[in-house]
C-alpha cells in the first residue's frame, strides 16, 4: 500500500500517513502542487518553516514503460514567489515508487544549526546528523553515497549553493550511473537548505516493486509505446546521436538564438557549439554521444562528455546550457562550456538560470563577452565560495540585474528566460509569460510546432491557442513522469496516445479516457498553480515579457514582441 512520507525538520521525527483518497490518482507534478496548494500558506517565506518541499514520482514510474521515471519537486519558489514543480531524471522516481512513497514531504526547520541526511530504505526514513559532507560538492556527494550505500543509491543533494541558499540553487539527481541530473529550476535547492538537509539517500534493496491492476493490458500498452518512441523520426536521428544540442543549428537557421544577450537570433560560430561538432568531440575522445540518465531510457538525450585525456567532464550537456552560455555570452569553445557546466552541477545551481546571470554580469562590465576563462573564475571563486558577488550572481539574472542596475535581464516572474528568443517564435514567448512557473521552455514547449511548419512563429494568429494546448499537455506529462522528449512520440504517433492511456488505466486499474488524462489534468494543475501565485501576490502584471524584446526587433527577422497585456491574459479563459 503506498503511503505519504512526512519528514519534520522542526523536531526531526519521520510519520507514514495512508494517502488521502483525493490524491491517490495522481502523481508528479499534479501531487506536488496539490499537496504545495493544500498545505503551504501562499503568502509565507519560501525559505522560512512554513513552506514545504515536496517529492512525487509520476503515475507510470516503477514501471517497466520506457521513459517514465521522472521525480516532480515542488514547494513555493524562493526565486519566483509562485508555486513550483521542477521534474528530473535519474534513479529516484523508480526507487521512491517501488518503496511505496507516493510523496515525501518535507517541512518545518530545525531550530539548531546542524545539517542532516534522511536515508530512506525498505524499513523506513531516518534523519541523522550530516558532518563530513557539508560544504562538499554535489560530486563528492554522489562518490560518497556510491561508497557508504552501495553503487546503485539513489540521491537527492544540495551543493554549495543550497547550502547558502541561493535562489538560483538546483536539487541534483543521482543517475543510475553516479552522473548528476537536477531538479533545476526555481531555486528549490536553496529551500532544501533553509530545512538544512544537505542530502537525501535512498537504498530500495528488498522492495517488492509496484502493483499493476492489469498486468497483461499494462504489457500490450507498453510495448507499443516503446515501439513507438523507438522510432519516432525526430529521436532516432535527432535527439539520440546529437542530444537536444541537435538544436543549435536549427534555432540558428530559426533566427531565434539567444546570441549575445538576446541581440541577435544567429550566432556566426553556432557551427562550432552544435551537437553535430559535439557528437564529433565526444566520438573522436572515446566518450558516449548517447547515454539514458534514467532506468528505461529508450530516448539517451544525455551524453558522457570526456575531456582529451578521455577524463569524465560533465553528463547531460542540455541546449540550454549550450545555446545560453555560448551564442548568449558569445562563448564558442565547447570544452569551456562543459567545463563550466561541470562546474555547475557540482555547486549545484541552475545551469539556465546561471547562464543568465552571467550575460547579466557581462552587460554589467564585470565580465567581457566571450571571456570563458572569467566565466569559469566567477563560478569557481565567487558562486562555489560563497562571496557577496557570487551570492549575487547565485541568486539569479533578475538579482544580478536588480544590484548592477542592468535593464537588460531576460526574465519572467524573475526566472531566466530559456535558450529560444521568442520574437520569432511567438508561441513560446506565451508560454514564458503566462506559466506559473515564470519563464519555462518546457511548460508549453510551442518551438516543436514551430520548427514542423504546423503555426507561423513569426505571427500571433493561434499561439495563445498552441500554448495553452500545450501547457495542459505538459502539466500532464509531467504527472505521468513521462520525459517531455517522449512527447514527440506522444503527438507524432496515433497509437502512442491510446497506449498511454491503456498504461495509466492498467497502472491505476480506472477506466479513464484520454480526454480525462490530458486536458482535463492539465487544466485542472494549471488551474491550482495559478490560484496559488494569485493568492501569493502575483498579478497578470507578471505575466509580460521584459520591455526590451518589445521595443527592439530581432535581426535576421526584424521582429519584435507585440502582444498586447489583453492578447496574453485570455489565456487565462479556460
Ligand atoms: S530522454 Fe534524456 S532526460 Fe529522459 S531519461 Fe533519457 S536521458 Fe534522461
């Protein structure tokens, strides 16, 4: 029978509660914002006792359904001051299903100043005080559960940044292999460290493993699903050789780049920071292009990128991360970016959020454009050290911005605007505006429509449509615990949705339809997520796109943002 795990950081004691009936259905993101909307007072102080930091596997994790281990985080945001949901990879998903959490809750705040470690296994939770590993990276971390709990552990941790509670601060993911994933966005490491857990390890030796209400119909579904995903076009010759660095040139060749702080929609030396020259980098040193973060990864958009001495550098190299630190800062050197995504991943900070910060900080003159090597300096010296300027920077572009007084800070509801520039494609910059997570690319990811032909970017005719189409499509995958990439699969292939349906019905053993699985969760997450951040004090004035994009077209398309405040708010009509 799965239960909610409740840890309370105030008194350190651990209870099992039964689920309440109106949450057993759901999972990731639908759980983590029902239980952030139920119990967390919209107006307190993220990184204050009375916000709680909540775990939920998807409704299809611990399965054997290729790519649905995804682990939902969620609390109110320290950066955004909205509600939060940020999904990662990784093993924890399946080791928290199979151990029968359907959520772990964490809340309170210790009085003392100490830092803990929760270990979860088959006999329970336990809280213990956490010495050695303070003050250490997320790959010390990793290396040290990988020792003390065995090989396959799974771990959720802080690094340097949680610790001093940065708004820019990740939760990292073990992967099944010892690599780091992340709960990026939103800053919910900085909450993990205001309840002072440095980490969380988890060991689930000995679980029986989840209950299928029908085996036989979940097996049928699955398979054609997989079968599915296998071969979508866009996966096979897309996104498993080349990662989602594939699209560098063809947000290049889209004229919507963030180039040089989002000046300019190309970038002259975009070639060189391409996952074609990546995939070449990585195959001629003997790393791997393709590597699945997660058990059941049918996709591999992640990679093991070595060095030239063949050394590990960094897994799980994102376009994000690419298309920001390098067109955006106008760094074209691809060693230098994993260098510094390395970096990141071991103080543990959003690499979008901190790619961000940085064009901030180079608008700011404290850096040069293209200056990697000061990059690197700033994330070793100031971030990981903790100094007023790393805190600074730590802390987000909007932070940046705010103390440097740059206007020039590509944000919404104060959280970096992703990797696409939505100028020239519109939809997106609906999608960045209106999610209650603040900007997100993967909230309502309009660029896939796009770059298919099936809307004009460039015009505003149906986006507010598309994205909102969207965004109930992604609230639900996300509760799924379904890889966004799988969604390619999801919407290219007839069979693919009926599958899924199947699996989620044979899964919970209701008889659902795809209608009630698709819009009408998604509306229903959107619709809570957006009460909550009304309730919190955010308005439909945090809903806009920051003045610049408005008032500078974009070359090579000549286009600027031109949605009225009414055009974005009728999103909301639904
Ligand atoms: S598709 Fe990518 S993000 Fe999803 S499990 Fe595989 S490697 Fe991880």
């Amino acid at each position: 029978m799965d239960k909610i795990l409740r840890i309370n950081m105030s008194n350190l004691s651990v209870s099992s509660e039964e689920v309440p009936a109106s949450w057993a259905q759901l999972g990731g993101r639908a759980l983590t914002s029902t239980i952030v909307s139920a119990e967390v007072p919209p107006s307190c102080h993220p990184l204050g006792p009375n916000n709680k930091l909540v775990f939920a596997h998807g409704m299809l994790s611990g399965t054997t359904a290729v790519n649905t281990n995804r682990l939902s985080a969620g609390a109110k945001s320290p950066l955004t001051g909205g509600i939060k949901e940020s999904s990662a990879g990784g093993t924890t998903a399946q080791m928290l299903a199979k151990l029968g959490i359907k959520a772990l809750i964490i809340e309170g705040a210790p009085a003392q100043d100490a830092w803990y470690r929760i270990h979860i296994d088959k006999s329970g939770a336990r809280i213990q005080e956490e010495k050695e590993l303070v003050g250490k990276g997320n790959f010390a971390v990793f290396d040290a559960m990988g020792e003390q709990v065995g090989k396959k552990c799974g771990c959720l941790s802080i690094g340097h940044a949680g610790e001093f509670k940065m708004t820019g601060a990740n939760i990292s993911v073990r992967d099944k292999d010892g690599k780091i994933r992340s709960h990026g966005r939103g800053g919910l490491g900085a909450v993990m460290g205001s309840k002072k857990v440095k980490l969380i390890s988890i060991d689930d030796t000995g679980c029986k493993g989840i209950t299928l209400a029908d085996p036989e119909k979940f097996r049928t579904a699955a398979k054609i699903f997989s079968t599915s995903i296998v071969n979508q076009p866009g996966i096979a010759h897309g996104m498993k050789p080349f990662g989602t660095a594939m699209l560098i040139n063809a947000i290049n060749e889209a004229g919507a780049l963030p180039a040089y702080n989002f000046r300019n929609g190309q970038y002259p030396n975009h070639e060189k920071v391409s996952g074609e020259t990546m995939r070449e980098t990585i195959l001629a040193r003997g790393g791997e292009p393709s590597h699945g973060c997660a058990p059941g990864c049918a996709i591999q958009c992640s990679q093991v990128y070595v060095d030239e001495d063949k050394q590990f550098v960094t897994s799980g190299l994102e376009y994000e991360t690419i298309s920001l630190l390098g067109p955006g800062c106008d760094i074209d050197n691809l060693d230098q970016i994993a260098a510094a995504d390395r970096l990141m991943d071991d103080i543990g900070v959003d690499s979008i959020e901190m790619s961000g910060a940085i064009a901030v900080a180079m608008e700011a003159g404290i850096l040069k454009f293209g200056d990697a090597a000061g990059v690197l300096r700033l994330l070793k010296e100031e971030v990981a050290l903790g100094t007023p300027l790393g805190r600074v920077i730590g802390c987000g572009a909007g932070t940046t911005g705010t103390v440097y007084g740059v206007t020039r800070v590509a944000t919404v509801k104060n959280q970096a605007i992703p990797a696409y520039d939505p100028r020239p494609i519109k939809g997106i910059g609906i999608t960045y505006a209106t999610s209650p997570m603040g900007a997100d690319h993967t909230a309502g990811y309009a660029i896939g429509p796009t770059l298919a032909g099936a809307i004009d970017g460039h015009k505003k005719d149906g986006q507010v449509e598309l994205s909102r189409h969207l965004q109930f499509a992604a609230a639900a995958v996300d509760s799924f615990g379904i890889c966004l990439f799988a969604d390619m699969a999801i919407s290219g292939d007839p069979q693919c949705v009926p599958a899924l349906v199947d699996m989620l019905n044979a899964r919970s053993g209701e008889n659902k339809t795809a209608e009630d699985y698709i819009p009408k969760l998604g509306s229903y997450v959107l619709k809570i997520e957006h009460e909550f951040n009304c309730a919190a004090g955010l308005t439909s004035q945090q809903d806009r796109l920051p003045d610049f994009f408005s008032a500078e077209e974009l070359p090579p398309h000549n286009l600027a943002w031109d949605f009225t405040g009414q055009e974005i708010d009728a999103f909301w009509n639904f």
